[in-house]
C-alpha cells in the first residue's frame, strides 16, 4: 500500500512539474513584445503609434481601437481576439487577415505565442495591470 501511495506521489509531482514548465511565462511574453514595441504600446501610457495600442487587446473586436485608422480588411474582419484568434493572427497577420496594414513576418513559435498572449493579457483595456 505503502508503495502505491508513494508512486502515485510521485506521479502528480512529475505531472505538476510538467504542468508547470508549460505554463504561460509572462516574463518570456514581456521579451517577445519587444519585436511589437515598434509599432505597438501597452500599458497606462500606451498610445496608437504605427499600430493601435494593445491595451485590453483579449476580448476586444478587431479594428476598434479608437483614434486609430485600420485598414478595410482589419475593420471588417469581425474578430474578436482570443488565444485562437490571436495564435493564427501572429503567425501570419497577412494570411490571417489578407489586406490588413500590419507589416510583420509573424511568431511562429507557439510557445513565444502563449507567453507573448499571456504579458499582454495582463493589460486591461485603460492600461492598467489586472
């Protein structure tokens, strides 16, 4: 019994473990929106530069940023951004959404694609960290 009791521990260790090291990894998001920052801003100060700011960006519609001019093809796309939505946009903005002014060779990593989700999840639409 007790041999069973200490397998089963150390199952759900190893399982935790593996849990763990595939968790989104804010940090590692942070330095993947470095290829963004060109173009893009988050946070309280965060305005539309080259490309809209991405404050609150999860949840939102596709081109609605106001004060920010999208192109035809990002206004009428009718996305509403979320993990799926979000991976294939960034993969390939162009093939995603054919037409649109985001001038970006894309992630194609889709590990950099959930942490670079997860930093920007945390800005919620007035800048401010949730």
């Amino acid at each position: 019994m007790k041999t069973i009791a200490a397998t089963a521990a150390l199952l759900a260790s190893a399982c935790l473990g593996a849990a763990s090291a595939s968790a989104q990894d804010v940090a590692a998001g942070e330095k993947s929106f470095a290829k963004c920052r060109a173009c893009h801003q988050v946070g309280e100060t965060a305005k539309n530069v080259i490309g809209p700011a991405l404050n609150g960006l999860f949840g939102r519609q596709s081109g609605t940023v106001e004060g920010y001019s999208y192109s035809p093809a990002n206004k009428s796309a009718g996305i509403t951004w979320d993990d799926a939505s979000f991976a294939d946009y960034i993969r390939d903005p162009r093939a995603k959404m054919p037409g649109t002014k985001m001038v970006f060779a894309g992630i194609k990593n889709d590990k950099e694609i959930v942490d670079l989700a997860a930093y920007l999840k945390q800005f919620a639409a007035d800048g401010k960290r949730m």
